[in-house]
C-alpha cells in the first residue's frame, strides 16, 4: 500500500498582515510516497529515507494512505 508523508514550509514576512512575524501561514506540499505493509513501517520507512521527518509533537508532518480523502485538506 502506498503511504502519502504531507509536510509544510512556513511562510511568513515581517509585516503586518503576518503579525510582524509571529504568525506565519504554512504552505502544506507532498514530500514522500512510500510503499508499505503497514502504517507504522511507511513512517520507518520514510524516516530512514529523509531524518528530518518526524511523525510526534505539535509541528510534525502528516501521513496518510493512499485513497483516504483527508490529503484533500491540506493540498489544494
């Protein structure tokens, strides 16, 4: 089963429609497809292929298996 990981960038200028920098927007983009038996070994997987992903904590990346509709909300 393909497993989609969803990360973000944030993007944010130091003005005031951001706050002057302290609220930033996130640009959510499509950062690995990984192909796995289960969730918990596509999250391993994705792991030992880019050790910047993380999957625990308040600003972690998102992953998702292939068909679920929930990838719809964060890239347009």
């Amino acid at each position: 089963m393909k497993y989609f990981v969803i990360s973000f960038k944030t993007v944010t200028a130091n003005t005031a429609e951001y706050g002057f920098g302290d609220y930033s927007d996130r640009d959510y983009f499509l950062n690995l497809v990984v192909e796995a038996d289960t969730k918990r070994k596509a999250m391993n997987k994705a792991r030992k292929i880019d050790s910047r992903i993380r999957f625990s904590g308040i600003n972690s990346d998102f992953i998702f298996p292939e068909g679920d509709e929930s990838i719809s909300t964060f890239l347009n």
